[in-house]
C-alpha cells in the first residue's frame, strides 16, 4: 500500500471510530468537545454519515484508488477552516478546532504522500 493509499485508509479508521461514536455514546464525544449534550436523534445520524465516509476512505485506501486521495485534501481542509470558522463566530468551544485539525493533518499527509 503506497503512503497516500495508507493516509486514506487509516482516515477511514479515524471515520470509523468517530462515527460509532456517534452512534452508540454521542454525548461522551459532546462532552469531550465541550458541546451541549443532546439526546435528539441527529448526533446519531451524523454518525450513520461518519460511518459511511469512513467506509469510502478505508475501501478507497485499500483499493489505491488515486484519484480519490487528491479529492479528499480540499474537502478535509475546508472542514478545518469551517471549524475554526465556527469557533471565531462564538458558535462552539475552541475544542472543535482540533477536532478538525485531525482532517487538516490527514490532508496534508495524503497530499505530501501523493508528492512523493
């Protein structure tokens, strides 16, 4: 498996993680960013999604399917901006940024992979 096929791949195990997260214990991961506790079902449906995109980025990763890797890096850097985006509004707790800056870094080593 190449650097940017394993960038991607082990993103989808950070996905995979995040997502049954969601699922199963949604306001431990609230918690943890200093979010508001929430028993509503959407927390859960984001983790249905989390799952699904993990899901791509492992089968993605594993496949060594390219092309996928480069659309991956301006999504995950516009996660970050809109992240931090979001703290400088006062909308969340600064928390939120280093939940994004784990999508910022994953970016930066697929990219720096693929420049090999």
């Amino acid at each position: 498996m190449t650097a940017a096929a394993k960038s991607v791949c082990y993103f989808g195990f950070y996905l995979y993680v995040t997502g049954i997260t969601l699922i199963a214990v949604p306001n431990f991961l609230l918690t943890t960013l200093q979010l508001p506790n929430t028993n509503e079902v959407w927390i859960r449906v984001v983790g249905v999604l989390a799952l699904c995109i993990g899901y791509y980025y492992h089968r993605a990763g594993a496949g060594n399917i390219q092309a996928f890797f480069k659309h991956t890096i301006p999504t995950r850097i516009f996660v970050f901006l809109s992240f931090t985006a979001f703290v400088l509004l006062n909308y969340v707790s600064p928390m939120l940024i280093l939940f994004g800056a784990a999508d910022f870094a994953g970016a930066v080593w697929t990219w720096w992979a693929l420049k090999k």
